[in-house]
C-alpha cells in the first residue's frame, strides 16, 4: 500500500559526506530536480580546500545544504531540518547544527572502529545515547547498494561509491522529487563508461525503491511549488549568472569579449563557464599568472574588445599595477573578484566579504574605480552588465565584487527578455578632429570619457601609456598644474557616475527608527533577520548598495533619516568604515568573519537589540 504523504512548507536538507563521497553531486541532482518542481530554492554547498582530503578525516567533509520552499525564501536556511551523514566525520561536524526532534540519516555501514577513531568518537554515537535529541535512521546504505549493484559489472570500489545514489533515492523518494533527470543525466554523464552509468542508476533505483518499502519511514513529505512570477526560470550559480551576464554584455555593446584568467578559487567557474560560449564570440585565455591575465585583457581593451579579468583577492593584489596603469590609459576594464577568506591564502573555499577597501584604494597614487556588487545569485548577470556598462560608457576600469557564497550557492534565475536589456553600444573614434589630428583626451562634456579610438584607424595615431598624459593631447607631461588637473578630473569622472545610477531603495516601516544596511552576498540573510523581527511587530527598515563607488547619491540623506544605523559586514566593518566617514554617521557594525554566510537567527538578535 501507498504510504501517506504529509504536507510541508518547506524543508532544508543537508548532505554530509567524506570529500569523495560525491556530496556536491549529490545535492546537485536534488537541486535541480527540486527546481523543476517549481519550489523556490537556495543551496549553500561547502567543502574542503583540498583536492582529496585524507579519507574520513574531519577537514575532509564536503557539505551540501538546499532549502527549498512553496515560498519566497532568501537563505540556505540557519539549520538543515535533516542531516544525512556518510561517515562519522560528517556527523560530528555537522550534527552540532542540527535542531533537536531533528532528522538523522546515517550510513550504519562507515560507522566502523578506524572510521570513528578518525572522527575523534570513543564511543559509537548510534549506540551511546548521544542522539537520543534526534530522529534517527542508521541506514546500511553501503552494503544495500553493494547487494544492489552484485550482478553489475563495476568493481567493489566502483560499487560502493554508487552509495551517494542510493542516499539521495532515498530522499528523492522520501521528499516526492522526480527521477526521470536524474536517470538521464546518469546517462549522459557516465555515456562512456556504459557499467558506471547502470551502477549509479541501480543504486539511485534501489534507494527509492528501500524509501517505499522499508517501514522505518512511515510516510513522504511534498513540498508544493511556490508562487513565482511568470516567465522561464532555471537554476543558475552565482559564477554561471555572472558569465552569463558578461556575454549579455557582450551582445548589447557589440564587442567582442575577451577573458583574461588564471584559475583561482572560487573564481575558475567564470572561466570554464566562458569557454562554452564560443559562438557568442567569446574568447578566454588561460594566463600562466594572473599578470599576464589582466595585461592581457588591459591590451583587448586597448584593442577595440571587451576586456575582462576574473581573481578572487589573492590574485586580485597582484592585478593591481596593471589596474592602476588601466586608471591612466583610461580604457574599460572589468575585474571580478570573487572574494574568499583570506588574508594571504587563508581559506579558499569559504566566504568573505574583505576585498572592499583593497578594491577602492590597494594601487598606489590616486586611482579611483568604480565598484558594483552583486547580492545574489540570479543577481549576479544584472551586476556583470552594470559593471560592463560602466566601463565602456566612461572609459574606465570596474570592479564588480562577488563571493564564495553566492558564486557557489545557486536559486531560481528568471531568465530575463533579452529586448530589456540595455543597449551599452559604443561610438568609437572614427574621424580626427577639427583641426586634422587626433586628440585622445578630449573629453565628452556629460561624461568626462575619453575617445576610444581602435589602433589601425587612419589618421588616429597616438599614444598612450603609465606615464602622466597631458589634457587633450595625450603627450607625455611632468607639468604640475597639468598632473593636479588630470588626478581631479579622473576623480570627477568617477564621482560622477553616481547620476547615472538608481538611488538607493530603502524597505522603510512606518515608524522605524532603526536602518539595516548591507551590501554584497549579506542581502539574503538580512532579508530573512528583517523578516523574522517584524513578524515579533518591531518596525526596522532595511537598504542594500549594489553600487560601493561612488554611492547612490541619496545615500547620506538616507542614513541621516534614521535615528541607528546597524552594517552586518563578514569583515571587521569595511563599509561600516565608509560609511562613518564619508557621511558622519554614527552607525554600528554587525561583524563576522568565519569563513560562512550569516545566518537569519544571529542578525535578527543584533536587530532587536539595536531596534
């Protein structure tokens, strides 16, 4: 008989396993088989530095976290209302975050007396009592999928890493999922490997089939499909948004696009995802240093393209003298920094939000650049064509700042009208002036740009380069009236922008004497605080910059029309820093740097004490 199906809201689920468990896999087939059911969904997948971790260690789990909803949701969520555990490892670093009445599903087989030893367990956790607070399955999920998998062609090896399959049947079934992608991606993934492709479907088959017939879950759980706006929607990471969106750029500018890259975590997705779009006109470079990446891109600029350059901070610092030399070529440029906990190396996979003031001052001398930040995934194409838009418009090196978090993490992207997007086209130089030469500085009165004229172009020969350039000429200058003229106008440029840009929007109560402000990947989490505090009737409003340099020109009168401000910053409060002295207020920062997004819970304390 059909077991009964009980109704939720919404569910997050986190999958927890050794680094080669296929975790990451895992939760991606979940996700995207969720996605098109039509629930709203955010995931948060977290794992180790190392290629390979030392098996069952500790720093060697590999985490995936997908909420998902028949709602607008904002977060991965704070906690997973269920856990499921490969190993002893994955318990003990993630169980802490499980709520009590939680569910537990643990692989029964991994939990041996070397695999708990390496856990740091001197008692089994599944026998000690230790879990009493939780819903527990221990589930043989190894040795069922090996029993699964006994007359398929794969080696014991081969077989018992199917296991990931049978765990995430198992919720497909539990949680009403469809199989049919998933069997087709199998399919499709393992094409070449014909014994791997069936191993991974009879374990995924089997998983299901155990969730049906086993009486240790009584009944399923559906989540129905949230109430979106129409349109076509996919899911889409953070990095894929922000390739997308360069290549959008691409098309409205009718430029070329050129990406300058060296592989860095978190920010090789961008490269590998631009790779794919060769008909588009793309072209990537894989740079031997992340040097020659942005000169490479600074020279594709400087040729007549779209040159783009993508790092997290580490490659960022060295970018710096090529930026800095973009600033007086004044030439577009856009570099993306996906930021990660640092400083130096520090911890590659995890989040951050520590690059704001190196972007607006790491160079020498005066170098203003603009800086647009993106604040979620989905959001991500939107920031890319900005920052492109920026660029050209005012010849000018942008900075467009993502994160771990949103890069990685991923949600339901409305795939845009292609007709609304913004016509960024460019008018090169094609003619000398009036009086017969080229003059490679005089400047459009509205925006302060230059000309950009394509080398080759008859009758546009000049020069440029890192050395001072004299007003309207371009020729070489150690005049100093001439060098203080040029600082200011590029400073003025830039400040400019901000009557270019939408002022800031605030969502503002009646009566709220308290202002949340954030910026970057905190839009999620500072969504979902501000919610929770005005389901308790505290009246709190709540602004989010997309643009760090220069600010929407309301700003100040924003901040100023509230009697506390409070900036959640994963730094130690970089805007915070900005904000106080750039307006001469007297706000607070909310400061956490460990490596992961807020969480809703911890930000709406923070409110309620500041409210």
């Amino acid at each position: 008989m059909a077991k009964p199906v009980e109704q939720l809201d919404r569910v997050i689920i986190r999958f927890a396993g050794d680094s080669g468990d296929g975790m990451q896999l895992t939760g991606g087939r979940f996700t995207s088989e969720t996605a098109i059911l039509g629930n709203d969904l955010s995931t948060f997948p977290d794992f180790p530095a190392e290629i390979r971790a030392p098996a069952g260690s500790l720093p060697g789990v590999s985490g995936f976290q997908v909420h998902f909803a028949d709602h607008d949701i904002l977060t991965p969520g704070d906690q997973p209302n269920v856990l499921v555990a490969m190993n002893p490892a994955a318990l003990r670093t993630n169980v802490g975050d499980l709520p009590k009445g939680g569910t537990l599903i643990v692989d029964r087989d991994a939990f041996t007396d070397r695999n708990l030893t390496k856990a740091g367990y001197a008692t089994n956790p599944l026998e000690d009592g230790s879990l009493a607070d939780f819903q527990v399955h221990d589930v043989a999920l190894t040795s069922m999928t090996l029993d699964a998998l006994k007359d398929v062609d794969v080696t014991k090896r081969e077989a018992e890493r199917a296991k990931n399959m049978f765990a995430l049947g198992l919720m497909s079934w539990l949680y009403n999922r469809p199989t049919e992608g998933t069997i087709e991606f199998l399919a499709k993934k393992f094409a070449s490997k014909p014994a791997i492709a069936e191993a991974n479907t009879k374990a995924f088959q089997a998983g299901y089939a155990f969730g049906e017939t086993t009486e240790s879950f009584a009944v399923s759980y559906e989540v129905k499909p949230a109430k979106l706006k129409p349109g076509v929607y996919r899911n889409v990471t953070g990095n894929q948004a922000l390739a997308l969106g360069l290549v959008a750029a691409s098309v409205q500018s009718k430029l070329p696009l050129f990406l300058g890259a060296y592989p860095i975590t978190p920010a090789s997705g961008i490269l590998e995802e631009l790779a794919r779009y060769k008909e588009f006109g793309v072209r990537t470079f894989q740079a031997e240093d992340e040097i020659a990446a942005v000169g490479a891109a600074l020279g594709a600029s400087f040729g007549g393209a779209l040159g783009v350059s993508t790092s997290s901070g580490p490659g960022v610092v060295l970018k710096a003298e090529t930026i800095g030399l973009a600033v007086t070529l004044e030439l577009p440029l856009v570099i993306l920094d996906i930021q990660r906990a640092g400083p130096s190396t520090g911890m590659p996979t995890k989040p951050e939000q520590a690059d704001l003031l190196m972007v607006l001052y790491g160079r020498n001398a005066e170098s203003p650049i603009p800086v647009v930040a993106a604040a979620t995934p989905g959001g991500c194409f939107d920031a890319a064509i900005e920052a492109a838009r920026i660029a050209i418009k005012y010849r000018t090196p942008v900075f467009c700042l993502s994160d771990a978090y949103l890069a990685n993490g991923s949600e339901p992207w409305l795939i845009p009208d292609v007709a609304s997007l913004p016509d960024i086209s460019v008018d090169f130089a094609t003619e000398p002036n009036a009086d017969g030469a080229f003059m490679p500085y005089l400047r459009d009165e509205a925006t302060l740009a230059r000309p950009w004229a394509v080398p080759g172009t008859p009758g546009l020969e000049h020069r440029i380069g890192g050395l001072e350039k004299a007003d309207v000429t371009g020729n070489v200058s150690y005049d100093p009236d001439n060098h203080d003229y040029m600082v200011r106008i590029r400073a003025q440029k830039v400040a400019g922008i901000a009557a270019d840009i939408p002022e800031l929007e605030v969502d503002h109560e009646d009566g709220a004497r308290l202002l949340v402000l954030g910026w970057g990947g905190t839009a999620g989490p500072i969504g979902a605080a501000v919610r929770r505090v005005r389901e308790q009737r505290i009246k709190v409003a709540a602004a989010h910059l997309h643009h760090l340099n220069p600010f929407p020109r309301n700003t100040g009168d924003v901040l100023r029309a509230y009697e506390r401000v409070l900036i959640p910053e994963m730094n130690l409060g970089q805007l915070l820093r900005l904000v106080r002295a750039e307006f001469l207020v007297d706000a607070v920062g909310y400061n956490r740097v460990r490596g992961l997004p807020f969480r809703s819970a911890e930000l709406a304390e923070a409110i309620v004490v500041m409210a």
